[in-house]
C-alpha cells in the first residue's frame, strides 16, 4: 500500500511542475513560456514570470560553463512604452525547471526596448494585457 500512494504521489509530480505555463512563443532553439497566474499590474508596469527552455544547453549566464537547458525569471513590462527590465533569474540543468540549480541571481533592472517579432515581444504582449 506505501508503494502505491508513493507511485501516485510521483505521477503527480510532472503535472504540479508544469501547472500555470503557458506556451507564448518559440522557435528552433528556444521555446517561451508564461505564467499569467503570476502577473501583477501597477498602472503601466506588469510583472510577470517566465520560463525559457533551450533545446541544446547553454553556458552564456552561468559560472564555470555549466550547461543548463532551463531559465525562470521575473521581469517587469512597461506597457505604456514597449520595454522590460530582468529582476531575477535562475538557471537549471534540465527542461521546464527541473534538475540541478545551476545559478540564480538578481539583476540590475537596466530596461531594454522590446523588439518586435521577438520571444521579449510575445511576453511584454502577455503581461501586459491584463488590465
């Protein structure tokens, strides 16, 4: 009986990780998405969580070269003019934010035009468009 609810609680484990995400854009080497349950509106500034998985590993935010295939931030969206500043970030090995902790750190918030077409574009898109 231990055996069967320890394997019901497992089965669970893979839906709980991915609740709330919300596919917004991608391409062939990364695909974005949201968690529109995390957003929070201040007159013209959202805020807002996202996760970025990469479909071969990456080394360009982390220390020591440790690869990772996943990204979680927090950014925040001006709505009024078309930009966005990094608040925090973490980085893990594997997919949708699993695997090991490869580096997580806050950032300096230097705000940066979103350009149009692009994943910035999709999510500045969904933040802000809850009222």
């Amino acid at each position: 009986m231990k055996y069967l609810l320890f394997a019901i609680a497992l089965a669970a484990l893979p839906a709980t990780a991915s609740a709330g995400w919300t596919r917004v854009a991608g391409n062939n080497s990364v695909v974005c998405y949201a968690d529109p349950a995390t957003i929070e509106r201040k007159g013209d500034i959202a805020k807002m969580k996202s996760l970025l998985n990469f479909t071969l590993p990456q080394t360009e935010r982390s220390i020591g070269n440790k690869p990772y295939l996943s990204q979680r931030d927090e950014r925040e969206y001006d709505c009024r003019n078309p930009r966005y500043r990094l608040l925090h970030f973490s980085l893990r090995a594997d997919p949708m934010f699993s695997g090991a902790l490869v580096r997580s750190d806050s950032d300096d918030g230097e705000w940066k035009q979103v350009t149009a077409g692009s994943l910035g574009a999709a999510l500045w898109r969904t933040a802000c468009a809850k009222k």
